[in-house]
C-alpha cells in the first residue's frame, strides 16, 4: 500500500505484489461514521482486489479522513464528486492504458453512479448497499441527525453536513447508469432488492449491457461500531471475481511496474505540510505527519493514537482537527494506526481487536522510535478512550515520551481478553470497574422518574443497594490503600492503578487527565483517587480537567475545540 495525494485528497493505493497490474478500482466510501467504521473493511477488500491481480485506489472525499477540509456552508456533494472525477484522473496519468471500474459504499455507490454515468472509459460499476436514490439517503441520515445552532444544516454525530450539501444529495439518482448503455452494473444490497432489480430491468430493457441484483446479507456487517465490523466476505469474494472479468474483457495494455508519473505523496494545507509514511518493523504501521509551516524551536511533536478501533483521523475527523490546529501553533504531530486498525498491519479480517490491551503498548514504542530518526525526541502522547489506555501503559516502560495526554479512559487495567481475540458478545470492561460507578446512582436518585419508578415497583431495591454498597467499600478501601505499603492488597485493583500512577510521578512525567463531567470512565479515577482525582493531584506534574456538557467524543463543535484548545495549551506548557 501507498499513500498517495491529488487535488486534495489522500488516497492509499493497493497494488500486487509485482506492481503489475491492467484494471484499477477506485474505492468510493460511505458518509461520515458509516465511512470511517467500514474504512478498515474496504481496506481488506482493497487487499483482495490486489491479490487477483488488480489495483485498488481507496479515497477520501474532501472534508472527509485524512484529505482537505471543507468549509461549512459548502456543497459538499459536488467536492466529493469532484474527489472521485479527480481519482480517475489521477490513475489516468499515472497509469495510461489501465481500465478504469467504480466501487462504492453507501454513499459511495451514489457517487460512483453519478459519476460512472459521465465517464466514458469507466468500465464497470460495483455498488455496495446502495440507497435507493439521494433523497432516501437524506431521509435515512436526518433521522438521527441533530438540527445546527446557527445556520441551515444539521449534524450527525459530529460530522457536519450543509443546506447546500444535503441538496446535492437529494439530486443524487442511480437511475442516471442508463446514460451509460456500455456500463456493466452489479449492485450487492444486504436487504429489499426489489428496487434496486426493477431499476436494473429498465436499465437491459433500454438496451444497457448488464445491471445484475445480488441479496447478500453480510453486507450488515460493514454497518457495525468500527470494533465489530466484519469483513463482508462472501460479498467480497463476489465483487472481487466479477470485477475481475470485466478487467480481463477490456482490451488493454499490460502495465509495467513504474507510473508515468511521479506520484505526490504531500497534502498541503494553510496550516503545513502532511505525509504519510510507513514504519516499525516490516513496515507494519502507517501514519500521518502533520509539519507546521512555522515550526517552534523546541521541535515539539504530539503522538496521535486511535480511538477504539476508528482508523487515525479519529471521530468527526478529531484526530485531523487536532493535528491542524496544533501546526497552526508550530507543533507537529504523528496520527498513527495502531497494530489492526485502519492502514496497520496485520490485516484483520473479523471482529478480532479487543481495544483495552496489554499487548499493544509496544506500538507507542515503534512509533516513539521512529519520531526520534526523525529529529523529535520526547514527543507528547494523546489518546481518547482507549488511546488513553494505550499510552498510559506505554508510559510504563517508555522514557522518550515528554507528557500524557489521557481523554476519557474508561479503564486504567484491563483484564478481558487479550488482543486479537475475539471480543465477547457481551464486550465491556470487568466487573470491578462496573461496580465503581456510584455518581450514576447519585444522579438518579433526584430524578422524579426514579422515585416513580420505585413507587411502582419497579426499581430492584436490593440489587441498588448491593451495587452502592460494593461501590462504597471500594472507595473506602482505595482510599485506605493509598496509606498502605504495596505489599498490603486491601483493595488489589486500586493498588495497581495507584502504583502505575506513582511510578509516573517518580518519574516527573507531565500528565493531564481530561473529562468529560459525566463521562463513565470518571468513576474509576474517583473510585481510586477520591473525588476529583485529588489523591492523584498531589503529584505536582499531574492535572485533571473536568469538561461540562461533553459526552465520550467531544462530538460538539464547541466541545472538540475545547478539547483542542486543553491539549494545545498543555503542549506549549512543557515547552515553557
């Protein structure tokens, strides 16, 4: 794979193993969360696709992943046509003589129709769970979008789409394929196909050469939380062979294994230059560096890791926004793919990351290793969730980083199943930190709903009160630990927690432990250090910031600048 950057839009190219190759795929992603969830899910059909001999151009749209940012009141529907147009361009250069097909996702599909439909070297169109027409899709979206503030618009969980935006995808039809007699159409939908076949007989009966409907319900599976999407792969497997037909009937010149031309692999931006680059051994991770164009003198450099198992531009592109806005104050930075997910390797093809691990804090380290070849030593870390996690037991061993940045960790230990596994249909942490959750209980007890809901019946008093109780006696039992000698394990769990913290404050680490003020992770920071954290404040490098009215993402606008703002000042802080 290689990363690869035009008009805009970054790109990975997946090619075989000899470079050589005559048919190339662009890969055309669904919107927003359903795009980045099924990122990783395309990337293994991007492998696939090399592996039978062709090539596989995986985009992102502008405003979309790691590619140009969009202003608000844009019409995005036309930017990201324009990105696909401009990906056929590009692999028209670049590889001259190469047949050209279409596959999308989602949204994806309705772009690569639009756009099939008007090219006439495209050979073939693979559609994806395709909408029945933009103004479905629209539909669809606005029932879970949330209305803007200002302006016409709304919001869906955190990625923005305009008045003008949500036009353009209304005009959006699959019907336009007929334009294209020539065009060979394969739609793959995972459920209610009866639209999509009476669209495919009016396309043959007006003389257009093959629109074929296939039910194929794994496609379900792509449309999962980014951590239990599943490789579609009997749809895979079927796209994969009828693609490959199409390329073998084009009459087309092999392709040697170098380009025509020299393939750009920066973006640049306002705000600096972005590369992205493969490292660690054997190449196995992937990531993005974001250079300011102004550069402070102390070489400052933050460390980006994933949340979950959402590739490296992180939720509503949180990631993205970070690195800009921190190379707008001459920071650089490093959004990496941790091992499994997004562009890493191994190539994970099931539901198989458990997110909370002890097995993956040595990917800090491969990429700690190769920020330090590059001329920045003591970067800062920061992960949101389990990101948090990650760097705080990397700093365990880890004497290169030059602060912690943890957003919201839901657990300081894990003790599921290790990484790689499969997760447990239940998924979730361990008991112990479930039983710690006593603010939510506090909470509840003021609201009317409770004590209706305790009138009637309703409410299983004895398990509240076993739960408070279980609660109670950890708090009391951390808090006496804390006083303790480590080799007396009143309460295990927190002495752990409380000792990986203490050998971070021996070593002077810069810490800072950001919250949202109902966030569930909150409770095991109380649970272990008191309200607040304030056992964990007499470690003068340490600091815990409470942020009102956020949830578990800093989805909002205002709440992910903030973020930005919290995380910029902490750097320019060790830096002082």
């Amino acid at each position: 794979m290689k990363s690869v950057v035009f008009s805009g839009c970054r790109a990975q190219l997946h090619a075989p193993a000899d470079g050589t190759f005559h048919h190339l795929v662009v890969l055309c992603n669904a919107f927003g969360g359903e795009g980045l969830y099924a990122q990783r899910a395309l990337g293994v059909l991007a492998e696939d696709l090399a592996a039978a001999g062709m090539a596989a151009l995986h985009l992102d749209y502008p405003g979309q992943g790691d590619s140009v940012d969009l202003a608000a009141d844009d019409d995005a529907t036309e930017a990201w046509l324009a990105g696909v147009r401009a990906a056929l361009g590009w692999a028209r250069s670049h590889f001259p003589g190469v047949a050209l097909s279409l596959c999308g996702h989602r949204l994806g599909a309705l772009l690569a129709a639009e756009v099939a439909a008007t090219e006439p070297d495209v050979q073939a169109l693979l559609m994806l769970s395709p909408p029945q027409s933009g103004r479905h899709l629209v539909r669809e979206l606005q029932l879970t979008a949330q209305p803007a503030d200002q302006g016409d618009g709304c919001f869906l969980y955190g990625w923005w789409l305009s008045k003008a935006t949500l036009a353009g995808l209304q005009s959006l039809e699959l019907s336009v394929v007929s334009r294209r007699p020539s065009l060979a159409v394969r739609a793959l939908s995972e459920s209610g196909i009866r639209a999509l076949v009476k669209l495919g007989q009016a396309h043959v009966a007006a003389g257009g050469c093959e629109f074929e409907v296939f039910e194929m319900p794994d496609l379900a599976g792509l449309r999962a939380e980014p951590h239990l999407v599943e490789a579609a792969e009997n749809s895979f497997a079927h796209g994969v062979q009828w693609l490959a037909q199409w390329g073998s009937k084009a009459s087309v010149l092999g392709l040697m294994a170098a380009p025509a031309l020299p393939m750009s692999t920066e973006l640049k931006l306002p705000e600096g230059l972005e590369s992205g680059h493969r490292f660690g051994p054997d190449e196995a991770y992937f990531g993005v560096l974001c250079r300011p164009r102004q550069a402070l003198p102390e070489q400052a450099c933050v460390l980006i890791l994933n949340t979950g198992g959402n590739p490296r531009s992180g939720h509503h592109r949180l990631g993205v926004a970070l690195a800009r806005a921190l190379a707008s104050a001459g920071i650089a930075s490093l959004r990496m793919d941790a091992s499994g997910i997004g562009d890493s390797l191994p190539v994970v093809r099931g539901r198989s990351l458990a997110l909370y691990s002890q097995a993956c804090p040595a990917d800090v380290g491969h990429a700690l290793d190769w920020l330090t070849g590059q001329g920045w030593a003591r970067p800062v870390v920061f992960g949101l969730c389990s990101g948090a996690y990650l760097g705080l037991h990397a700093a365990a061993h880890e004497t290169r980083m030059g602060g912690l940045v943890m957003v919201n960790p839901q657990s300081f230990l894990w003790e599921g199943p290790i990484f790689g596994s499969e997760t447990p249909a239940e998924g979730g942490a361990p008991a112990e930190v479930e039983i710690q959750r006593l603010d939510h209980y506090w909470r509840v007890v003021f609201t009317g709903r409770f004590w209706r809901r305790l009138w009637r019946a309703e409410v299983a008093v004895a398990g509240v009160l076993r739960q408070v109780g279980k609660a109670l006696w950890f708090r009391c039992a951390a808090a006496l630990q804390a006083r303790l000698p480590a080799s007396w394990a009143l309460a295990p769990r927190a002495a752990k927690v409380q000792a990986h913290f203490e050998a971070l404050a021996q070593r002077h680490l810069p810490l800072l432990l950001v919250y949202a003020d109902t966030d569930p992770g909150l409770n095991e920071l109380q649970a272990c250090f008191g309200p607040g954290g304030r056992r964990l404040l007499r470690n003068p490098a340490a600091s815990v910031h409470l942020v009102p009215g956020a949830d578990h993402t800093f989805t909002a606008a205002a709440d992910s600048e903030n973020l930005i703002q919290i995380v910029r000042q902490f750097v320019m802080a060790r830096l002082a």
